[in-house]
C-alpha cells in the first residue's frame, strides 16, 4: 500500500483548454482512454471473456495461447476464440454453441471477488446521474467496500478527473484496489486511495471549497456533514447510498438541521425485466428489488442560509447517539475469514496478470451474483 502523502486537490479549477491542445498550445494526437484499448477489436490472449451458453448461463474465461474450456458437455481450445471479432460462437466439441463477448462493466462488478457488499449497477447508473459527475469532476468517495462504484466514478470523471477514495479498512481498500486494477489493466491515473476516517483525511487531501461532488457509502453518513461541507464549492452535490429508512431519516433530519445545504431528496430504484417471445410478453418471475436508498442535497453559498420548509414531518423517534453496527440495522456481517479469502483471491489474481496479460481469468462459472455467500 502506497503510504505517501496524496496530493490535495487544487482549489482553483484547472482552465478549459481546446480539443487537441495542451497548455503550450502544441497539438497532440488522441489518446484512448484508460483500459479504452482492451475494450476494442478481436479477441487476444489476456482478455477476459463472457460465455453464454444455450440456457442464459455465464462463464468468464481469461484467453490464454494452448488453454481449453471443458465442461460436462465437451471443451473448446482457446485458441479457437483468439483472433475472433466479439460477437462469434465457438462450438465445444460435443456441439454445445457459446456466444462469446467480452463482459460490461454491469456484468464483471457483479461477478468479480467481493468482501463487502457491492453497490448494484442500477444504484451506481443512478449515482453517476443524478449527482452529475461529469468528465473531469473532482469527487470524493467514503466507503469503497469491493470497489464496484469507484469503476463507475472512474469511467465517469475521465483521465482528466480526480476521484478520491477513502476506505477505514485496509483489507477492503486492497480488494477494491485489486478488482479496479484488473479492470482497467492497471492503475488509473485519476485515481488516489487512502485508509482512514473520512473527517481526518478529507481536510488533508481536498482544500475548502474544492471539491465538486462527494459520494458517502457507510453507516452514519451524517457525522461528517461538517467535513463534507468545508470541502465541498458551493452548488456542489453530497449523495449518499444508506440501507435502511432509519438511516435515510436521521440523514435527511440531520442535513436540514447543519442549514449549508439544500432541501434533501431521497429515492430508490427497483428493477424489472421482462419476458419477451412472440405474444408471451409478461414481467420476469425474478426482479432486482431494494437494495438502498439514495439522498442528494447541494451545498449552499457560504454565509448563506437554506430557506427552512413550510411543511414540516415529525422527527418520531431516534436511536441514541453513538456508534452503528451492521447488526442493529440489520444487516448481515461480513466475516474476517471471508475477508482473508477474497483478499488472497484478489492478490493472486493480480500476480498472475504479470504473467497471463492484463485481465487475469475471473474463473469459470463466475456469472452475476445475487447475494454474499
């Protein structure tokens, strides 16, 4: 773990330069974005690749020269799907038909080795929207678990962004870092990771008023309002995930009583496929149904007072202050022996990425996850 100081972030905005231009004005060819390469054209050993079989089931391989996929109904040699285009059928050779594609970023965040709880593509579409990170944002992220939202947020601020995590535990922050390497085939340069309490870190890293977003994922999200609002440029947006409605209430109470910020807005997203074959078009028996709540507010001008609501619900009632545990609200602890597992998991997965290329196999019949085991 890298333990140097982080750079802060610049409190003045870097200026707008034209498409194709550096700062001396030199004209410079496009460059792809970070992991844009491994994302394009056929098939080479290193990839990591989806296969869908006749019944909708999933595997993800990792292509190597002279390798093989077996399964009860026969085997194909990698080499059959490298040098394809994406989008071909390899057949094993009990006549078994694979589509082979490389995976979506909604696909590997769902598969890859997880300790914490991952934030489902669906939460994280609407993160990325809702609280507007746009290409080179400067954003803060408090509480990266496995590191599926940080992906996210990466692919969103760009190269040219800035996004900072902060992560209390440091087995976590090495899964998260390990799941976003072997994603992006490496570091990415708009990213820094630290291990801390997000009120002692933020005010190390992010002057007052520099920081255009900030994304909390953690028990308690309002006991550091006050951090959050020292770092954050007036009109910028606080959003945060939180599981349960006793979460959600004291968050919202709590943004209105601090007075630096807008009205909170609050919502959840469900989703439901559906079945399409001919005239049987109907709703899928299985939905991805609550996972978490999510709660925007923007910061107010400095000296600035949020206008107070004319309606206004009773608080009810409260738990004592103090600190949370994942078991009084509910949710099931992740176990230090599981921790270990993954963690391990995701280190030998990256070593062996020096060896095999830049996207080390996931393993097989490693298709999206419903839940921890």
């Amino acid at each position: 773990m890298n333990t140097a100081p982080p750079a802060p972030l610049d409190a003045v905005p870097a200026p707008h330069l034209p498409a194709g231009q550096v700062e001396d004005g030199a004209s410079r060819e496009p460059v792809d974005p970070t992991g844009a390469a491994m994302r394009r054209g056929p098939f080479r050993a290193g990839d990591r690749v989806q296969l869908t079989d006749p019944r909708g089931r999933l595997h993800t391989i990792t292509l190597a020269a002279g390798a093989a996929f077996h399964t009860h109904r026969g085997y194909f040699q990698h080499d059959d799907i490298i040098g394809a285009s994406e989008g071909s059928v390899v057949t094993t050779t009990s006549g078994i038909d694979y589509l082979a594609l490389r995976p979506l970023l909604s696909d590997y965040t769902l598969s890859m080795p997880r300790g914490a709880a991952v934030v489902y593509p669906k939460d994280a579409g609407q993160i990325v929207a809702m609280a507007d990170i746009f290409p080179g944002a400067r954003v803060i992220e408090a509480g990266v678990g496995s590191g599926a939202l940080t992906m996210s947020l990466l692919r969103a601020v760009g190269d040219g962004g800035s996004l900072h995590s902060i992560e209390r535990r440091e087995d976590f922050a090495d899964i998260a870092r390990g799941n976003v390497e072997l994603f992006f085939g490496g570091p990415h340069p708009a990213w820094e990771l630290s291990i801390g309490d997000l009120s002692d870190v933020l005010p190390e890293v992010a002057a007052p008023g520099s920081v255009d977003r900030i994304v909390l994922d953690m028990l308690a999200p309002w006991e550091n309002l006050e951090a959050s609002a020292v770092a954050l440029a007036p009109g910028g947006v606080l959003i945060c995930y939180v599981a349960t409605t006793t979460q959600l209430s004291r968050l919202g109470e709590e943004l209105r009583a601090d007075g630096r910020f807008t009205e909170p807005e609050a919502w959840e997203t469900m989703i439901r496929g559906w079945h399409i074959e001919g005239l049987a078009v109907r709703p899928e028996h299985r939905m991805v149904g609550h996972t978490g709540f999510l709660l925007k507010s923007r910061r107010m001008a400095d000296g600035i007072d949020a206008p107070v609501r004319r309606r206004r619900p009773s608080k009810g009632a409260y738990p004592v202050d103090g600190d949370w545990s994942p078991e009084e609200l509910g949710e099931r602890a992740v176990s230090d022996k599981k921790v270990r597992r993954v963690r391990r998991d995701v280190g030998q997965a990256l070593d062996a990425s020096v060896v095999t290329g830049p996207t080390p196999e996931m393993g097989a019949d490693s298709g999206p996850a419903d839940e921890d085991v």
